[in-house]
C-alpha cells in the first residue's frame, strides 16, 4: 500500500502566497516521480507541475514563474511553492506519485484564493 499526505491548503488573498507539503509511505522503494494536479469546481482535473527521482521539474504553461516544485533529495517528499496566486488557482489540489506503473492519489488540500 502507498499513501500520500498533502497539507498547507487554505484561504488565501489574491497575490498571496502557500505552501503545499506532500509526503509519500508505504511499500515504496527508492525514489519516484511525483507531481501535483488540481481540480476546480466543475472542471476536469489538470496538471499543475511534476518532478522526476532527479530533481527535473515542468509546469502547466498557467502557472509557470508563479509556482516552484521541490523534492526533498533522497525521499518521496515535495513540495509546491505557490506565488502570486490567483482567483483562478483556486481549487482542490492532490499530490499524485507514480510506482510500478501505477499513479496513487492523495486525498487532497484545498486551495481557496480571494479577490
């Protein structure tokens, strides 16, 4: 079994800034890809930004210079840096590792940015 846990969702003001926590457990061996997806009301979920076992990060186009994905080395923890947030960032965010050619899911942290 493989479990992810996210925190450091909350309310925000527009232009503000948070940081999101995820930390991965279980049957895991060695370090995997890991990523972090959002869903906003009535919306499919998107990509946000992922990052290899190596450190190599890529971004939706919508939050590029804005959000800054990080893992700690050696461990199936990251984090996402979210700045200059916006109306439309507002969502569910889930932290997402891939393992054996399976993705697992957390159970995610919300995100809510006022104008």
């Amino acid at each position: 079994q493989v479990q992810l846990v996210e925190s450091g969702g909350g309310l925000v003001q527009a232009g503000g800034s948070l940081r999101l926590s995820c930390a991965a457990s279980g049957s895991i061996f060695g370090t995997r890809p890991m990523g972090w997806y959002r869903q906003a009301p009535g919306k499919q979920r998107e990509l946000v930004a992922t990052i290899t076992s190596a450190g190599t990060s890529n971004y939706a186009d919508s939050v590029k210079g804005r959000f800054t994905v990080s893992r700690v080395k050696g461990k199936n923890t990251v984090y996402l840096q979210m700045n200059s947030l916006k109306p439309e960032d507002t969502a569910v965010y889930y932290c997402t590792i891939n393992f054996r050619f399976q993705d697992y899911w957390g159970q995610g942290t919300q995100v809510t940015v006022s104008s």
